[in-house]
C-alpha cells in the first residue's frame, strides 16, 4: 500500500445529514462501501482513547487503514445507528478487517493475541489489485488515477483492436486518439479555411493560391496525439498505477486474463473491477463494407488525402466530419437514412443542415447503402456505392473516392468474459446497465463512459463518473455523477452548443400549453464586415412558465457555441431562469449577449431586423409557443435587436 498509515476519511458529502428513508439509504450504502473498500476500516471519534490504542496497534504492524471520525462528520449519528444495525455494536471503536467485523479495542487486540488478525489480514493480500480497471480511456484513465491518489493499488488494461482498415493507436482511449481531439483539430483546420476567405473583407491581401495540404495536416494532429499518449503514460506511472498493453476477459469473479499483442497471457486478480471499453464503430453488414469503406478509426490518421467523400450517416460524428471535410475543399455528400441529429431539437439540427448545405455538403435523403464496390484501387481509389430508398423501391448510383461509416457504435461488451461471471447486459445494443453508483448486478464490478445503457457518450461524463466511482469506493465521498442537463455541442461549420431538453422532448414532458419559447436569429459583428449571411446564427429557450420560467432548454448555432453553451451550462445547474438572463448584464459585443438583453431595452426598428422577425415567425411555425426574444407574452411581435448595436 502507498498510502501513509492511518489516511483520514474526508467529511461526508452535502446531503447526509438529510432525514428519511433515501438519506438513511445513503448512509447505509455509504458505509458498507467504506468497510468493503479498505482492508481495515475503523469507525471512531477523534477524542476516544481506545481508538489511538487501535490505531497505534494498526501502526505498529505496518498496516494502512481507513479512519472515520464521527464527531468530525455532519451524519456521524446516522453512521453510528447504521453500524449498531449491521455490527449489533453500540460503540466507537468499531473495527473492521477485509469486511469481516471483529469489534472494538478489547476484541481486537485479542484477535491479534490469538493470531486471528493477521489471518484476516493476509486474506486482501490474496488479490494482486485493489482494482482492476479494463479499458484506458476517458474513463478509465479518470477512475485509475483517483483511486491510486487515494492509496489504492490500481491495474490499467488497455489495448486497441486494429480496426478492419488495420488503423491502431495509443493509450487515452477514442476521445484523444479518433475522437473529440483529431476532430476539433481537422474542424479549426476548416475554421482557418474559412477565416482566410474572411480576411480578404478585413484588409488582408495574397496573392499566392491558397490550398490545403492534408498530409501536413495528418502529420502535425498525430504529433499533438502522440505526446498527450505519451502524457497519460507518464501520469500512471507517476502515480502508481500499472498500465499493462493487453487485452482484458474475466474468466472468474475475481480473476481476469491479458492477452498482449504477441498472444501471451497473464493473469491478475482484484477485489473490484471497472469496466470502461468503450465503443468501435459499427459496420453496414453490407456487401464491401468492411474491405472498402473507413470510418472514424482511419480518417484522422488516414495517410492520403480522401477526396470525394460520401458520409453514411447524420448525427455527430457524421455531421462533424462532413462539415470539416467541406470546409478543406472536399466534395462531400452525406446520406441520410432519416433525420438529421436524431434526439436533438430538430428546428436547431434543420438549421445545422441548411448552413452545411449553404457551404456546399450535399445532402442524399431517405436513403441507405445495398452495397459498396471497388472501380479502381489507389490512395484514393475510386468506389461505387449503390443506395435504395427508405421509403420505395427507388435506388441510386454513386461513385467516389473515399466512403465513410458513421452509422453509430457498438459497445465492446461481448468478448470481455462477461457471462463467465454473470454482468448482465442488455443483449440489444450490448450496453451495461448499473445502479445510480455505477455497479453492475455483480456488486464488485462497476461500469462507466460510452458502455453504460441509456447515458449521454460524451467523455467529460465518462471522467466525471470515473472520478467519482473512484471516490466513493475508496474515499469517503458519497456523490453521484449527476446525469441531468450535460451540454454538449456538436463542431459542425457553425457549431450547435445546446443544454437540457429539445424542444420535442420539453413538450412530450411539460406538455405545449406550459412553456415559453424565446428565440432570435442574431448576426456576429465578425460575420458582418465580412459579408456573411445575416439569417444564420440563432437562439433559442425554453422556460417552464409554471416554474418561474426556469430554462429547461438551451440551444445556441453560432460560432463558438461550445465555449458559449458551457457557461450557460454552469447557470443552469443553479437554476437559470428567464428572468435571471434578463437581470444578467451581457458582454459587448459578443454572441453570448444576446442571451442576457434586457426585456424593454429599446428596440432598434430597422428594416433588416423586420425582416428578420418575419422570417422567424415563417421558420418557427410549429413551435411550442413562440416568444421573440423581447417579445411580451400574448402581446404583438417586436422586431429582434441587432446584436452589434
Ligand atoms: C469521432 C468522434 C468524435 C467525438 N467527439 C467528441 C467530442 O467532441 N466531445 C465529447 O465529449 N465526446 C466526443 N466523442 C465521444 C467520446 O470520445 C467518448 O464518449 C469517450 O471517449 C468515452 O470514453 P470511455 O472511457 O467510455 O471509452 P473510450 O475512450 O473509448 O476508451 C475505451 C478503451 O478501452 C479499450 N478496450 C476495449 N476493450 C478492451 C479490453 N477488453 N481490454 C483492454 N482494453 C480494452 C479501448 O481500446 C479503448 O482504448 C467522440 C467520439 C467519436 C467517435
Ligand atoms: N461533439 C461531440 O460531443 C461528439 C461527436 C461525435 C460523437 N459523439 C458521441 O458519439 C456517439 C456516437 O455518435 P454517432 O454519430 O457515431 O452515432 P449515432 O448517434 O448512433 O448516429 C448514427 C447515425 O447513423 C445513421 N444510420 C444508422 N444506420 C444506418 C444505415 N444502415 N444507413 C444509413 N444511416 C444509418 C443513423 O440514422 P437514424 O437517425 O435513421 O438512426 C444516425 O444518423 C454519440 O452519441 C455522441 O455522444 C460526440
């Protein structure tokens, strides 16, 4: 154990102290977590004489333990009655040994005259790992390197299975390998094409020709991608933790086998598990899929430039890949099987499509690929991909040099051993379905990030919920990762920031009649020198009348909507409410501003700007209840100000 002697458990979390059956349920969890997690737990009071005996007893032998103080904690009653309960012992010191109760000083010390305590302690010793987590990425990585700063003797496994177009990576996982970081990167490379065609409105003259060079482009992401690999390698082993490059599979409760990448196998053992491996993306089933078509496993590190592209696929990683493909010169198309964005608010995903359309993505509607064939091999080769109609017999011909999947990911869930021990999944989509602390139906297996069933697969809530799993298993913390209004936002050309529900989902859950949506469409003060559209950009909320307006929806396509979306994000955590926005006074000039205008600011009556509300109220015919902005309720439409006046 690194960990010094006699580490003390930090006070317990806000919410402890709260009377009924839930809060008692906490402390009651909370506890048999803390006595499951260490080796020895003693529960105690800070100023008890017999505890400083135990104490210097535990000391004495070299052990480490964990210490609860009960006086020193809000709910220190609560504990106590919860251990009278399950330890039918009244008083401090109440000691526990590798979950077994031995009892207070007196017994203790017997236990140790008779040698029962060594016994006892020797039996953690049994396992190689406190815990054992399998799949380093955002998630696991998180979890691995909280549990070792709480003195936890800590395995990482993480290995990349090559994908079908023999594309592998490093350590981090899909986030900093094929995931959040190549593609910000290869969408700022298509925010500097764009800002260049701006700049000649600003004053800057060139004449050299200007063009992309996707080989310099590669070359200088996977640089970045190999330090931050490099990076997380450093952290473990700063930290403690063994990182072993293998393939992880439970083969008994306690027991998992590494396989590396020559076919070795070692085998490790642990008193808990996480499981955290992620997703690979999903192939068609298709004839040629596999042989012909890359996905987002191969593009980021693809060596050659992939020409004329079609996109299978329109949410996320669909969308965002077509849109910085265009933005490089590329000839893109995307097929659609349905909807754009699926789950998000479709008046904000339309918008998305409309300006992707407007810098030159083609859209292919309510079609799905039959089958992919080769014309003609190269760097890139030349691809034939036929396409039937979702709604007739319709079908369509297309040839193109490079042909992405992005049809969604599978959890790698079904070759880890799973059934050996009996972590149920569900046998649909291979999710896992936990409890609100993240354990499985197997109670010293737990699981985060992309694998869990009906959670948000963004790698902020896979690190979020690794810390925390990591701190109520191995400290004295009693928060849960807190599932409810994550933002996110989506780096299409013009970036799609949003928080909480769409508008869809607030009407199915409030109904119609119950909320005030206010919106604007809005110009950047960059856009407009530079001569781009004025009939873009756009706002939306929606506020629970019923509940002091508060904004249950908040949705932003703008530039920099990311970084707008996760300030308003924090707000709506403390309970944003339309008023609140008004009363907020805006940064100027900015995007974000137009969130916080106030109500009777004076309107500046311009004709653009009435154009503007009349194609605002054309666009946003089915919505819920439509307010602009500073509109009143009921009353008559008031034109929407400019945002640069
Ligand atoms: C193209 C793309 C863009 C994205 N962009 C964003 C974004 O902008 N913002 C955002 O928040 N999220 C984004 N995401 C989602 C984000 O990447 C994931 O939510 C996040 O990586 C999930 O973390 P995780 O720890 O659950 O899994 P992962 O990061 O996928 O890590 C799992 C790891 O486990 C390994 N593994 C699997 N099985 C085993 C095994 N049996 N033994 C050992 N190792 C194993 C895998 O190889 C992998 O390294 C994007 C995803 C994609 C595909
Ligand atoms: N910016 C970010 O934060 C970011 C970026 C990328 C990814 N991610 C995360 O990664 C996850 C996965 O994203 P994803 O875009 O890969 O998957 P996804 O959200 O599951 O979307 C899959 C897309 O493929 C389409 N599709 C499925 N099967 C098809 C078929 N046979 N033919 C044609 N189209 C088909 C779907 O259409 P239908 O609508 O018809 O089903 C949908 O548009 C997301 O949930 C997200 O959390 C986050």
């Amino acid at each position: 154990m690194s960990s010094p002697p006699g580490r003390r458990v930090r006070a317990s979390s806000p919410g402890t102290s709260r009377q009924g059956s839930d809060a008692r349920e906490g402390v009651r969890r909370r506890v048999k977590d803390l006595i499951e997690a260490n080796r020895v737990m003693i529960f105690s009071k800070s100023y008890c004489p017999h505890s400083t005996r135990v104490k210097e007893l535990f000391s004495s032998l070299g052990v480490d333990y964990n210490i609860l103080e009960l006086d020193q904690v809000e709910d220190g009653a609560n504990v106590q009655e919860v251990l009278t309960e399950i330890s039918n012992q009244k008083t401090v010191p109440n000691i526990f040994v590798n979950k077994v109760h031995v009892g207070g000083c007196d017994r203790t010390f017997k236990a140790h005259h008779n040698g029962l305590l060594q016994k006892l302690l020797q039996e953690d010793l049994a396992h190689d790992f406190d815990l054992i987590i399998i799949g380093g990425g955002s998630g696991g990585l998180s979890c691995a390197k909280e549990a070792a700063n709480l003195g936890k003797k800590v395995m990482v496994l993480d290995f990349v299975v090559p994908s079908p177009q023999g594309s592998s990576w490093g350590l981090g996982g899909t986030c900093v390998n094929v995931g959040c970081i190549p593609k910000k990167l290869m969408h700022q490379a298509a925010l500097l094409g764009q800002a260049l065609q701006d700049s000649r409105k600003f004053g800057w003259e060139y004449n050299q020709q200007v063009k992309h060079n996707w080989e310099v482009m590669t070359e200088a992401i996977q640089n970045q991608i190999s330090s931050l690999n490099w990076g997380y390698r450093l952290t473990l082993r700063e930290k403690g933790v063994a990182y072993v490059n293998a393939y992880g599979e439970f083969v008994e409760l306690h027991k998992i086998k590494a396989t590396n990448k020559k076919g070795q196998e070692t085998f490790y053992t642990a008193s808990k598990f996480v499981i955290a491996t992620g997703e690979r993306p999903r192939y068609l089933g298709i004839q040629g899929d596999k042989e012909y078509c890359i996905t987002s496993d191969d593009l980021f590190s693809l060596p050659y430039c992939p020409g004329r592209t079609l996109v299978i696929g329109s949410s996320y990683v669909g969308l965002e890949c077509a849109g910085f493909l265009a933005g490089l010169g590329l000839d893109v198309t995307v097929m659609v099987r349905s909807v754009l964005l699926r789950g998000f608010d479709q008046e904000m995903a339309e918008k998305v499509g409309s300006y992707m359309e407007q810098q030159g993505v083609k859209f292919q509607r309510k079609f799905t690929p039959v089958l992919v064939q080769q014309m003609e091999k190269g760097s890139p080769g030349v691809l034939k991909v036929v396409a039937k109609s979702t709604e007739g017999p319709e079908t369509v011909e297309g040839t193109y040099n490079t042909v992405l999947l992005a049809i969604g990911r599978d959890s790698c869930t079904r070759k880890i051993g799973l059934e050996k021990i009996g972590v149920k999944i569900n046998e649909k989509n291979g999710k896992i379905p936990v409890n609100d602390v993240e354990q499985t139906n197997v109670p010293h297996v737990y699981a985060i990030g992309d694998i869990l069933e009906g959670k948000p697969e963004l790698t902020p809530v896979a690190i979020q919920a690794g810390k925390l799993l990591a701190r109520r298993l191995f400290g004295a913390s009693l928060e849960k990762c807190d599932y409810v209004n994550i933002p996110t936002t989506v780096f299409t050309p013009l970036e799609y920031g949003c928080c909480g529900l769409s508008e869809e989902k607030a009407i199915e859950v409030y109904k119609k009649e119950n909320l005030e949506v206010y919106h604007t469409l809005f110009w950047p003060l960059e856009w407009t020198v530079a001569g781009r559209d004025n009939n873009t950009c756009y706002a939306k909320i929606i506020c629970n009348k019923f509940d002091n307006e508060r904004v249950v929806g908040f949705h932003l396509l703008g530039p920099n909507a990311g970084e707008i979306t996760q300030g308003f994000a924090a707000a709506m955590k403390c309970g944003l409410t339309k008023q609140l926005l008004n009363d907020t006074i805006g940064i100027h000039p900015t995007c974000g501003e137009d969130f916080s205008r106030h109500r009777d600011e004076k309107v500046a009556e311009d004709q653009q700007q009435q154009h503007l509300w009349s194609l605002l109220t054309a666009c946003s015919s089915q919505a819920a209840s439509l307010t602009p902005w500073f509109g009143t309720h009921g009353g008559e439409p008031r034109p929407t100000p400019a945002s640069q006046t």
